[in-house]
C-alpha cells in the first residue's frame, strides 16, 4: 500500500479550531460521498509542534501547519484514478480554497514501513516528523543517513525504546510528483516522514530526546536542512476507511 502525504495550513483569516472543524466535518463529507480508489483518509490535527532547530532564524517561512492529510491506495493506477476522476477535480480540489493557503503546501507520495508493530491497548499520542532532504545528498544516501542515526540514537535512550508502541516510517516516491499539484501550485517535498504512537503524553518527554538528537545529527552531517524540518503533536481522526 501507497499513501499521499500533505501537511497543509490554513487559508489567512480563519481560526486554528474553524479549519479543523471545516476539513473534518464539511470536506470530509465531500470525500466520503465518493471515495473513488481511497482506502483510508486520516486527518491529524495538530496540538502542538516545534519547527526547525532553536539556532534557526529561516523557520517562519514554514510555520505553520495545521493538518497532515493521509490517503492510502492500494497501488498507483488507483492513486491516478483518483485524482484525474472529474468529482476530485471539481469537487473535492476546489473545497480546498475554503479552508487550506494554497500558496504553502507539503505534498508527496510515500512508501510506508511499519518498523514496530502496534501493540496492545490504546495509543492515544501520536506524533509526526518531517525531514526536508539536503538538496544536495542522494535520496538513497538520505534514507541510510537516517537508518543510521534512527539506530543509534534509540540505543542511547532506552527510555524512549521501551515507551515507542508504534513506529512507521515513510519514504519519498518521485513517481508522485505528477499528482501533488492537485494541493496547490507551489509544493514543498519533505523526503522523510514517520509517525510514533505512544500509550500516553508521559512518554512524550522521551519523544523529545530522540527528536533534538536526532535533527542535531543529521543536521551536523550536512543531510537534512533543520531550518525546514519539523515535528508535530496530532490527534488523529479516521475519515474513511477502519481504525488501526
């Protein structure tokens, strides 16, 4: 399975609490009318979230988001289905004008590793991190550099290890980028992302350790650009498709 990954903000003048009410509750229901080859749409609403590093002067130009947009596919062809289909382009596309800054959208379709498998219970924290390549470092040489440095670090925080309860991490596919101009004219591509569940907000203090040592690794290394990589706190709310 496939997914198309968007972090998008909200158009000026409009409130925090008025863009999610409107994405989950009115474009919601206009996706739901006809999912087309969607398997499953997530909307994580952002709580809180930190952008750049703390030596950073360059961040406002990405901040803020306010959502991350997940729609899963089963393979290409259906992705492509989907948003050449004429009620996604003039129905569900345009909805975006009424809530998303057309002018500063994330967007790109990834492949998706579950490295830990959810356990049992309940997680009810969720967080999601977003690494903007060096432009000039290789793609395959980008997903080593964070393999590594993933590795190393949780060996160094234990805390963190045993607190994790669910870890996915997702790559860029280039193959994608003849779609991602359906979220607006200008988009932004962050080469890596994951998503790490938690049982609780206790376990979110160990999140943070692993965070900062591992932007300040692969900042050091010359493989990421800090200034434009980012974490967010979300709540994730299940559009279509079953709970996980």
């Amino acid at each position: 399975m496939i997914k198309m990954l968007a972090a998008v903000r909200r158009k000026p003048g409009m409130t925090h609490a008025e863009f999610l009410e409107y994405i989950e509750h009115q474009h919601g229901k206009i996706a739901r009318a006809k999912p087309l080859s969607v398997k499953r749409y997530v909307q994580n609403h952002i709580i809180d979230g930190a952008f750049g590093m703390d030596s950073d002067v360059t961040y406002t130009r990405n901040f803020h988001r306010d959502s991350i947009t997940e729609l899963f596919f089963d393979d290409m062809p259906g992705l492509i289905h989907t948003f050449s289909d004429p009620y996604t382009q003039q129905t569900v596309g345009p909805d975006a004008k009424n809530f998303a800054d057309l002018s500063n959208q994330a967007a790109q379709l990834m492949d998706e590793v579950e490295t830990v498998p959810a356990s049992a219970g309940s997680l009810h924290s969720k967080v999601m991190i977003f690494l903007k390549k060096n432009p000039t470092v290789s793609l395959d040489s980008f997903f080593s550099a964070w393999d590594s440095a993933h590795e190393a670090i949780i060996s160094r925080h234990p805390d963190f290890q045993s607190a994790l309860r669910r870890h996915v991490r997702s790559r860029y596919l280039p193959e994608g980028d003849r779609v991602t101009a359906y979220f607006g004219p200008d988009i932004t591509v962050y080469e890596g992302a994951c998503s790490m569940w938690f049982e609780n907000e206790s376990a979110l203090s160990s999140f943070r350790q692993y965070q900062r040592a591992l932007f300040q690794q692969l900042s050091d290394e010359g493989i990421v650009v800090s200034a434009e990589s980012f974490f967010v706190y979300v709540k994730e709310v299940v559009i279509m498709g079953l709970n996980r």
